[in-house]
C-alpha cells in the first residue's frame, strides 16, 4: 500500500490535495474532509485531512478519483483505457497526425 501527494495546496484552498496511489485498494486509505488517511512511513502530511476537490490518479488502471463536496467520499471521476480500442477513454483520444500530412506542410 502506498500514496503520497504529487503537489499540494493552492492559492485559494491550502487543503487541496494531488495524490498519487498504486493500487485500487490504496484509494479507500485516503484522508478525507471529515478524516485523517492511513499514516505512511517517513510521510506526516498525505494522511492530514483535506479539502473536497481534491484528486487522487491511481495508477493500477490510471482512474482519476475526485473527493466529493457533499458525500466526503473519494468517486471516480474517469477510467483510462489502457488497450487503445474504442470504449472508456475514447473521447480524451487523440489521433496522431499522418506523417503524409506533415510533409505536405513543407513542399520541397
């Protein structure tokens, strides 16, 4: 199990977390709002409470979890698709440009 927070704080909310987990597992060891997160070794900030808006990447499947205002409960936001077929994630694609394309940019 493991967590850490990429970047932390803004200007407007000192309490909005980045957090960085590996496993699935990891997300429901967060802190919340409403409560501290499980401790980490060498580490007394991740488990510090902190503010609803904040994010967590996991990067088991890459899923962004958001914790939620009014429940105080971290949701997932967004799941990667990792095989590059159409399906979750499809939208976020982008196609690459055709190097034919590119060359036509530059006529000899």
């Amino acid at each position: 199990m493991a967590y850490w927070i990429h970047t932390a704080g803004n200007k407007s909310d000192l309490l909005w977390r980045f957090f960085m987990c590996d496993y699935l597992s990891d997300v429901k060891n967060l802190p919340t709002a409403a409560k501290e997160g499980l401790l980490q070794p060498s580490d007394n900030v991740s488990s510090s409470k902190c503010s609803p808006g904040s994010q967590c990447l996991c990067q088991e499947d890459w899923s962004v979890w958001l914790l939620g205002k009014d429940t105080d409960q971290w949701v997932r936001r967004k799941a990667a698709s990792s095989s590059g077929t159409p399906g979750e994630g499809e939208e976020n694609r982008i196609e690459p440009i055709p190097p034919s394309s590119i060359q036509d940019l530059f006529p000899a």
